[in-house]
C-alpha cells in the first residue's frame, strides 16, 4: 500500500487528509519531505500539524497529535511509524509555511505499509502487566504490539493469568483481549510463535475477539 500527495506550494498552507480503503495496515509510515528550499535559511519557517484518528470499540476515538518543526527534519525528510494503523479511520497533516518571496518548495508526504522501523517496546514485561488496567486502548495495544516475538511469547506463556487479571473489565477486558488474541494470530501466522497459542486464544479469547471485531468493523480471521 503506497498514498502520495506531491503538491508544489503557491500559497503557505496545505492540508492533507488520507483514508483507508476499506482499512489501512497495521504497520504504517508517514513521510514528509520538503525540496526546492533551504531548511537552514533561517528566514524559512515550517510547521506541520498530524494526527492520526483511530476509531476503537464503543464509538470511541482516540487521537495521536504531534507537531513537527523544521529542526526535526532530516535531510529535508521527516518520518514516523505507527503499529496501529488498522485501528485508523484518517491521517491529516496541515503544514504552514514562511518562505523568502518568490520561493515555491514543494511537499511530498508518503503513507505506506512497513514492517520495518515500527515502535519498539520501552516498558517491561512487569510494568505492562501492572499499567493495563490504567492503560488507554490505544496505549495498551501500541504497547503490546511493540513487544518483541521472544518477550510476547514470555507473556502468554508465562504471564497470562497475572496479565488476565490487570485488564479490568466490561468493554475495556473486551478490547484488550482482542488485541492480545489478533497479536496471536499475526505472530504463529509469521512463524514467531508456535501456532498451538491460536488454540490457546481459541479457547479463551473466542467470544471476546468476536464481539471487538465486529464492534470494530474489522474482517480478520475468524475463531
């Protein structure tokens, strides 16, 4: 999957928004490169304004804001990668622009699927374990997709149970159990994790998984 907008500027503000069709992937990447101007001229100023809009169970949203400088670009070129990009119903950028009369830069911004890159844990087996019932949807699921194969393989192997008893309950246990059930999934499908864990969520997970992926609008394996 690969969306481009390559515009060149006439005035000082562009805004993008990009839309899955019908879902984007999991694994995403925004990059927004910026030619046909000097970054370090310092009479060139540039503000980039993104967010990306996830819809989770409940009718409820969760947004991921972030505002970029021209000090954050590297090489003219600034990047980011999500791990939640099926839960996203719109990517929106809006960059402003101050450029020396005359100067038209133009502005090339990339959505792509990536499985490279992709946020890596910064939080313990533990610490996961002890924030999930504090955790927000979109942080508990970026958290435990960022888990490496070997340590997500630890925690359903080993710590499941104390992880089972940290989710809380109601639509939030719900959710949560489907994020640990589609990880399970995606990881024996690639050959991270031995299949035998899909019969494990099966077993455990099946109706809750239904329930979130349908409350989700999402067509993925059914148990």
């Amino acid at each position: 999957m690969e969306l481009t907008s390559n515009t060149k500027l006439f005035n000082n503000k562009k805004i993008t928004n990009f839309l899955p069709d019908p879902r984007f992937p999991q694994g995403l990447q925004l990059e927004i490169t910026v030619s046909d101007i000097d970054l370090f001229d310092p009479s060139v100023e540039i503000t980039v304004r993104i967010c990306f809009y996830h819809n989770l169970p409940g009718d409820e949203s969760a947004d991921l804001n972030f505002l970029v400088s021209k000090k954050d670009f590297v090489n003219n070129t600034w990047r980011y990668t999500i791990n939640t990009g099926d839960l996203i119903r719109k990517v929106y950028t809006y960059l402003e622009f101050k450029v020396p009369l005359g100067s038209n830069p133009t502005i090339k911004q990339e959505l792509t699927e990536t499985r490279e890159n992709l946020p890596k844990s910064q939080i313990s087996l533990a610490g996961l374990i002890a924030s999930a019932c504090f955790d927000e949807h979109l942080d508990f699921v970026t958290n435990l997709r960022a888990l490496n194969p070997g340590d997500f393989l630890q925690l359903i192997s080993r710590d499941l149970e104390a992880l089972e008893a940290a989710i809380g309950v109601g639509s939030q246990q719900t959710f949560k159990k489907w994020v640990i059930t589609d990880q399970i999934i995606r990881l024996a499908g690639r050959g991270e994790i031995p299949h035998s864990y899909v019969d494990l969520a099966v077993s455990r997970y099946a109706d809750a998984y239904s329930k979130c992926k349908e409350r989700l609008g999402l067509e993925s394996i059914i148990l």
